[in-house]
C-alpha cells in the first residue's frame, strides 16, 4: 500500500514501511515535512503489523537539512519544536528504524539519520553538519554524536562543519555500514528481509533494552541544549547575520556579538 502527501511518500508492504522524503530536488526538511513526518510516524506507532521503519530520501539525495527559513527568529522556536519532535518520535519508536542514505545527507537530514537505529549509506553520500557556518549548531548532534563517534570526533564536525563522505561515515561509526552505491539497496532490501523474519515483540524489547541508558540521557541532554539556542544563540546578532547571509547568498560579517 503506497500512499502520497505532500512532502512524503509511504510504501508499507507487510511489516516493513518504507518513508520517502519528497521535497525535490535535495528534500530539504521544512516545518509542512516535520508535521507529516510526525503524523505518519505516530499513525505506524499504532500499527502492531509494522515492525520495522525505513527512512530514506527520493531521488538522489537523502535530505539537504532543515529549511533555512525556517531559522529564522519568528520561525526558529516552533521549527525546533517541531523537528525535535520528530527526533524524539524515532528515537522513542517501538519500530526498528533504518536510514537508507544517499546523496545529500546534511544538517537536520544527518540528525535524521543518527538517531535511527541502524544506517546504510552509499559510500560517495556527502555527510556534514554544517550549521556552524551560518552562526548556530546542530542541537541534535550537539547531545548524541559524542555517543556515536566519541567526543573529540564530534566536535571536530561540529565545529568545522567539514564535510566527509559516506565511505567515511562508516569508518568513524557515524553509520552501521557504507556500501558502494549501486550495492546500496540490495544491501538495506537483505537487512530489511532479514529483521522481518524475526517476532516483532522480541525485536521491540531488545531495542529498549538496547537504549535504556543511552534514552535518558539524550532526553535531558536534547532538552538543554535545545534551551541554549534559543535562549542564548537565537539572541546573538551573528546567529542572525549567518541567516541572513546565507539567504541573501552573501558572504556573513562576523562582530562576535
């Protein structure tokens, strides 16, 4: 069964539901995507047929990240209320959730794809965070991709905002594994097969047990630093130049204020 919105698209066959970012042409995350995701992911919370979830991109890119726009200082505080909804709606899923990446896979797109519990990537997919070049940071990745890649890593990413490719995610356990692209979803259609075999309680128990440390402290850790942007950085004058820049395609000027 395949069903269409308007920044989506759902494809649930058996107990594997496949959700498409459709926002071409690099699927970038806008607050009308965040409300669908949400609704799509809480309306398969409810289904006892589906026990595994893949989230991937249509076309050639997974997903460019989080509307610029949609930063801005009348925007940001319901945009992270939104997207970090969404964050907390796969990180507390019942589901198994997969990212299947290629292309793009930047900013709010990569934090998709961190918190879900397994993920594929063609190996030339470009990943990167780089929220830091418009004056902000990735609040996400901020409170849980210390946890994935160590702490010296993370920072490194985040505070460069350098991008590596797919090959490289994989080597630093950003992703489960990077497979040469053609090979990309054959290697994710095994996986699925193979964790459709097995009871969907069993596999639902086994990931909260997985996360039973690790759930607690992201909660806390997303909530403060969620709390630092806007309270602190959404009130500097060059978390706003960054902005402003970036959508006037200008170069920032920095005062440090």
């Amino acid at each position: 069964m395949t069903s269409t919105l308007s920044t989506l698209i759902v494809d649930i066959q058996q107990s594997v539901a496949q959700i498409f970012l459709n926002n071409p042409p690099l699927n970038v995350i806008t607050p009308a995507m965040m409300d669908e995701l949400l609704q799509v992911l809480t309306e398969i919370e409810k289904n006892a047929e589906i026990s595994i979830v893949c989230l991937t991109g249509k076309r050639k890119s997974f997903s460019a990240g989080v509307s610029i726009a949609a930063h801005s200082p009348g925007n940001v505080e319901m945009m992270l209320g939104k997207f970090h909804a969404v964050i907390r709606a796969l990180m507390g899923s019942r589901k198994i959730t997969l990212a299947k990446v290629r292309g793009n896979c930047l900013g709010g797109g990569a934090e998709l794809a961190m918190v879900c519990d397994l993920s594929y990537t063609g190996k030339k997919a470009r990943w990167a965070f780089p929220e830091i070049s418009l004056g902000c940071y990735p609040p996400v990745a901020c409170a849980a991709l210390s946890s994935l890649i160590g702490q010296k890593l993370a920072s490194e990413l985040i505070l460069t905002g350098r991008t590596i490719s797919g090959a490289d995610a994989g080597n630093i356990g950003l992703v489960t594994q990077a497979v040469p692209d053609y090979k990309l979803d054959t290697t994710v259609q095994a996986v699925l097969a193979r964790l459709a075999r097995y009871s969907s309680s069993s596999l639902s128990i086994t990931k909260r047990a997985i996360y039973s440390w690790d759930a607690m402290h992201f909660d806390k850790g997303l909530a403060r630093t969620e709390r630092i942007y806007l309270d602190e950085l959404m009130k500097t004058a060059d978390a706003q130049e960054g902005i402003n820049a970036f959508m006037q395609k200008r170069e920032p000027r920095w005062t440090g204020k």
